[in-house]
C-alpha cells in the first residue's frame, strides 16, 4: 500500500480498532496514536500530489488531528443512549469516514472519484449532527441530507452528462472523467453539454459549500453538532466543497464557459452579504459562527470568480486560514459550554474571523481585495468591504458580551487535551500567514 492508500484508509481502520480494547485509556490513547499515524502518513504522500491536492491534504490532516484529540477529552455527550449509533465508539468511527472521504475527494484524479469522496462526506457527518439524539439535532440531521443529497444529485448529472460529451468526443470510457483527459479534450466536446455539466456541477457543489441560496441546511447542522464535529464540518468540509468548485471551474476556463465565473461571483457576493447580515442577528455562538462560515465561503467565491492569478491564490490561502480560524473558534465555544460558561479562548478566533492581524485572514482578505481592484472588480470590491464591515461588528458585539460574561463567571478547570487542541489550531490560524511564502502553490 502506498502512503496515500494507508491516509486515507487509517482514520477509518484506527477507529474501528480502537473500538475493540475495552480499557478506557489505553482506547483514547490508540486512537490519538491513529490520527497521528495517519497524518503522517498524509505528509509523507504529499509530494506525489499537485499543489492544491496537497494543500487541501495538509490542512484536513491537522484539523482531523486536532478534532480526535479534542475529542477523547471532551467527549460528546448523548440525550438518546439506546440509539446504537450515538455511542462514543460509533462517534469516532463515524469521523474516521468522515476523514478518510475527505482525504479520497481532494486526492482522485477523477472527477467520479471525488464526487463519491464529497458523497461519502454526507453520509458519515449526518450521523455525526444528529449525535445528540435530540430532537432539534434530528430535524437539523434531515435537513442536512435531504439538502445535500439535493446537490449532490444535481452535481451528479452533469457528471453524467459531461462523461457523455467526453464518449462522444473520443476520450476511452474507463478514463473519461479523469481530469488530465478531460482537460486535454475539452476542445472537442460539444460545447453546450459541457456548459450544462459544468453550471449543474457548480451549483450541486454550492449546496454542500453552503453557498446563497441552498445554505439553509448550514447554522442548523453546525450548530446543533457536538462542537468539534462543528469545527470539522466549517473547517473542513466546506473546504472540500469549494475544492470541487475550484476544480470544475478549471475545466470550465479551459472550455471558455463565460456564465461560470458571473453565476459563482453573484452567489458569492449573496452569500456574503446574507451572511453577515444575519450574523448581527445572532445570540447563540454556534450559529454566529454558521453564518460567519457562509460569509468566508462567499468571500472564497468570490475570489474564484475574479479568476486572476492572484485571486486564485488568494482563494487557496482563505479557505486555509479560515479552516484553522472557525476550526479553533468551534472547539473554544465547545469548552465553553463543557465548563457551563464563556471562555477568553473564544476571543482570539473571533479576532480571526473578523479579519485582523496577527492572524492570516487579515492577509488573505487583503489579497482578495487587491485582486478585485486589480482586476477592476468593482461590484465584487465593494461587496467585500461592506460584507466584512458588517461581520466585523457583528463579531466585535458579540465578543464583547461574551468576555464581560467570562469576566463575571467564577473560575472553572479546563480538559488539557482540548485545550492544548484548541490553543493548536488558534496558533495554526497565525502561522498559516506563512502560506504564500512556501511557494507550496502557484495557480
């Protein structure tokens, strides 16, 4: 097996061993251990990928670790014990598949290969919101599948209709939707299959990237999960999903489909507006954070759409630093409410968020804005200084309350394995600002 097959397979085999010790600590030790392996084994495979599969590799590598680590220390808890699947068993079992589909998205060099990763993805994490087995995270658990199942279908058939112009034009089926075959042929494919496949593609994948107007599905799902399911599903998840809008829209400029960037680019600004909008309308700091996630996910589109070298970079080095920042801002929250009141952890991801230095979102959005001024993107430049105004009070109001309340509340201990989990990724979200200066990716 090479590194790449055993990444992908660890996190689901680690689990699923870990399961069968019966001693507590030696259990929660294994499955630390897993993840570490795992991971390691993801580093070791990166040089065998293109850039942007590794970046993406890297980046659920350290999440996914960090997330098992949180949570054989702060263990969700269930409302419904009877229901098999919200056992703590089943719970790492279902995030090992969770991580290993993540991992076999951004790594196919198929477009049929990472729609089944994106797929799989559903499957596991509808289990994971409902883990709670009340009914509020059941109702969020089925709006989740039903809306997702909805884009997913829809991506599928212009998959589907794109293998079909790739048959017509030549291209042997076993390889037709490989992506160095589909991008050598593109030239002789029916022009108006392809501009279907791709515009059906781009919409199904803006369901799961919870994009305007299909997002509804996001604040219920990421708030009613435990909290480091919360930051899996923000920090990564929607990452992939805008991995596989990055990917189509590759072949959508190398088939010259002029509506894709100005549908992207309109739901984009949508969903950063809307976003943040509802941001200032929030009490609950899970779904505060949802609605934030709709906004960074905009902003990501929005720079895609502009479709500059630069703007594809700083699309690339967002969804990075905004993986890290709503990663370590969930996981804060989440001791937060383990310890029955705020935490001063939550104030340095909220700073993230708002996009402020030291952290690397405040570099990312700067480039997003240079790229739209550079690029005369007028519209798009003035959505995004509106857009991150907006979430910037938002977020400054509400930790504003949030640290007076800490202030008031009476000391209580914190779980060290989530803290120092925590406190990690807070760390990872200042020192991805080092991103463009890697050289790791060039659009």
């Amino acid at each position: 097996m090479t590194p790449l097959t055993w990444a992908i397979a660890l996190p689901t085999l680690g689990a699923a061993l870990a399961a069968l010790v019966p001693q507590r600590t030696p259990r929660r030790a294994l499955r630390i251990i897993f993840a570490i392996a795992a991971a390691a084994s993801a580093g070791v495979a990166l040089p065998r990928l293109d850039a942007l599969s590794a970046v993406f590799v890297a980046v659920i590598s350290v999440v996914a670790v960090l997330v098992v680590a949180y949570s054989t220390s702060i263990v969700p808890h269930s409302d419904a014990p009877e229901i098999r699947w919200t056992s703590k068993p089943a719970y790492f079992l279902l995030f090992g598949i969770f991580w290993s589909s993540m991992l076999a998205a951004v790594t196919s060099p198929t477009l049929i290969g990472m729609w089944l990763g994106i797929s799989a993805t559903t499957l596991a994490t509808a289990f994971l919101v409902g883990f709670s087995g009340g009914k509020s995270a059941l109702e969020a658990a089925w709006k989740y599948v039903m809306l997702c199942s909805f884009g997913i279908a829809v991506a599928l058939l212009g998959i589907v209709l794109l293998a079909r112009a790739a048959i017509a034009a030549g291209v042997p089926s076993n390889s037709a939707l490989a992506w160095n075959e589909l991008a050598a042929h593109l030239g002789a494919m029916q022009p108006e299959l392809v501009r279907v496949a791709l515009l059906s593609m781009l919409l199904g994948f803006a369901v799961k990237a919870g994009l305007v107007p299909m997002h509804t599905w996001l604040p219920d799902a990421h708030s009613k999960a435990p909290a480091p399911i919360s930051a899996a599903l923000s920090g990564l998840l929607v990452t992939c999903a805008l991995y596989a809008i990055a990917r189509v829209q590759a072949l959508a400029h190398a088939a010259h489909v002029a509506l894709f960037d100005p549908l992207l680019g309109g739901i984009g600004i949508a969903s950063l507006l809307l976003g943040t909008m509802l941001m200032l309308a929030q009490r609950d700091p899970k779904r505060l954070l949802s609605y934030s996630t709709i906004e960074h996910s905009g902003l990501v589109a929005i720079a895609l759409a502009i479709g500059t070298p630069l703007a594809l970079f700083a699309a690339v080095f967002h969804a990075v630093a905004h993986a890290f920042a709503k990663s370590s801002a969930f996981l804060a929250v989440g001791i937060s409410y383990e310890r029955g009141r705020s935490s001063r952890l939550e104030l340095a991801p909220f700073i993230a968020l708002g996009g402020l230095p030291p952290f690397a979102t405040f570099a990312s959005e700067m480039l997003i804005l240079g790229a739209a001024a550079q690029a005369r993107a007028w519209v798009a430049l003035i959505a995004i200084v509106i857009g991150s105004i907006v979430g910037f009070i938002a977020l400054a109001r509400f930790a504003v309350g949030r640290r007076a309340e800490a202030s008031s509340a009476s000391a209580a201990r914190t779980p060290k394995l989530a803290l120092t989990a925590t406190l990690v990724a807070t760390a990872a979200a200042v020192l991805c600002a080092a991103f463009p200066y890697l050289g790791v990716f060039r659009p």
